[in-house]
C-alpha cells in the first residue's frame, strides 16, 4: 500500500505545478482529470479511483526528453493516435518510476508545447 501512497503524492505534486502554470485550468473529461491551456489539453492526470494504475501522458516534443521518458518501466506512446504526436503515457507507481520533479519538467515541456506564446513568456518571466 505503500507504493500506492507514494504514488497519489506525486499525482498530487504534479497536478498542482500544473495548474499553478499561468492560464492552466482543470478539466473531467470522460471522468479523467486533465489540465489544460487555452482549452487545449496539455497533461492527462487519468483517475485516483484506483481503477487504472496512476501515471501522466505528455507531450513531449524533445527527442531526447521523449527517449529518456520511454526508458521508464511501463512508459509507452499514448494511445488514440496521440504517441505519433510525440504524447507518452508513463506510470507514477512501482520501482524505477520516475521523481516527481522529473514528471513537472514534462509537465512544463508539453505545456510549452501547446500555450499560447503569451502565456510562455509570462512563465519566463516569473
């Protein structure tokens, strides 16, 4: 259980750097709690119901920051045609996961991915 626990903690400290990202908002699409951008979405958080295994989908531009995200055990391209757009599906739970301060650099890349450049540079300057 413990593995679980420390899994929901870094859900939670990836999901507040995102919304604390300048325009980020929280969505529940099909009951999965997204942040988004411009109403585009930037990090899939999927669900804490225990349901599926917790984990974040990326988009990650990077080729070297993509490369290094599938060397995660569990990583893989997100589905739905997403992975062909550079989007990586990687678990938050069990050995060898990846840090929670690793998982916000993602966080912060895919934002840079899809924000409108206003918003990028009102991160710059912070």
């Amino acid at each position: 259980m413990a593995v679980a626990g420390s899994a929901l903690k870094k859900w939670e400290k990836v999901r507040e750097f995102a919304l604390g990202l300048p325009g980020a908002a929280e969505d529940f699409p099909w009951g999965e709690t997204v942040v988004k951008v411009n109403k585009k979405v930037f990090v899939f958080l999927g669900v804490t119901d225990g349901s599926h295994p917790l984990g974040v989908t990326v988009k990650l531009k990077d080729e070297t920051t993509h490369a290094h995200a599938m060397t995660f055990p569990g990583a893989e391209p997100a589905g739905y045609g997403l992975g062909k757009a550079g989007w990586v599906s990687v678990p938050l739970a069990g050995t060898g996961s990846p840090r929670a301060d690793l998982v916000c650099d993602w966080v912060e890349e895919s934002y840079r991915a899809v924000a409108p450049k206003r918003l990028t540079a009102e991160l710059d300057a912070r």
